[in-house]
C-alpha cells in the first residue's frame, strides 16, 4: 500500500492557522475571565424554575452595583440551588462588561476550565507549527548509512 505524505505547504498553513486561532482563543478566554473577576456579587430573586431532565434553570433579577436591574436565566450548578422554588433569594456573580448576559452562582467555578483548554491548544499548535517550518534535518552520507 502506497501511503502520500500530506503536503508540507499544507502542514505550514494549518499549522499557522491554528496557531493564530489558538493565540486568540487563549487572549479571549483570558480577557473573559479577567472581566469575570471585576465583576461584583449580587443577591438576585427567583423569578422561574425549569427542569429540563437533570438539568435546573434558574431566572433570576437582580439589581447590579450601578443600579442596572437585570434579569438573566443561568443554570443551577451548585447543590443549595438546584432546591430552590420561586420567590426565593440566592447569591449571584455577573461581570462587569455585561452584567445582564454573562451572570453565574457565587460558587460556580466552571469559567475557569477554559484556561487549561486553550493553553493546551496553544502549546500543541506552537509546537506543530515549529515542527512544520523547521528545516528538514539533512540526511546522513550513504557511507554512514550501514554503520552502527
């Protein structure tokens, strides 16, 4: 069976490509957790719950630190929550960005799962792209070949 070397023009691209896409990746995934840090705890009023099999929706509205009334449906994660009925008060965390759009329980530290991702993502594209542009290594004399 006769097996083709994919292309090293490929290889290059690609590897490129992917490198670019990790380096933004990691840059958005940082900036996201950064503005996830600034941002403040609220005390937010159960507005609906839905159970979608396992799974627990919470709506909530709160009002933000400025004074922005915000409400925004999250999943329950954390066990205190997943109990709650209608009426009830539970503690929240928004960003400071969008605080409507991207709220959290205070306790969910899911966000940060995506750090180790993309870091893993960069270093295998940083390394797939130096083994992509490196010059190739010359090969041996043929009267080395049969030496040991």
């Amino acid at each position: 069976m006769i097996r083709r070397r994919i292309s090293r023009t490929f290889l290059r691209v690609f590897s490129t490509f992917g490198l670019a896409l990790a380096i933004t990746l990691t840059a958005l995934a940082t900036w996201s957790i950064a503005d996830e840090c600034r941002g403040a705890d609220a005390v937010a009023e159960v507005a609906g719950v839905e159970h979608r099999g396992a799974r627990t929706f919470l709506t909530v509205q709160f009002t933000t630190d400025r004074g922005e009334l915000c409400q925004s449906t999250l999943r329950a994660t954390v066990d205190t929550n997943q109990a709650v009925s209608i009426g009830e008060r539970i503690p929240v965390h928004h960003a400071r960005s969008d605080p409507c759009l991207r709220v959290r329980e205070v306790g969910d530290q899911f966000g940060w799962l995506i750090i180790p991702g993309a870091v893993a993502l960069l270093i295998t594209f940083a390394i797939l792209t130096y083994l992509a542009w490196r010059r190739p290594r010359p090969t041996l004399p043929l009267r080395y070949a049969d030496m040991p």
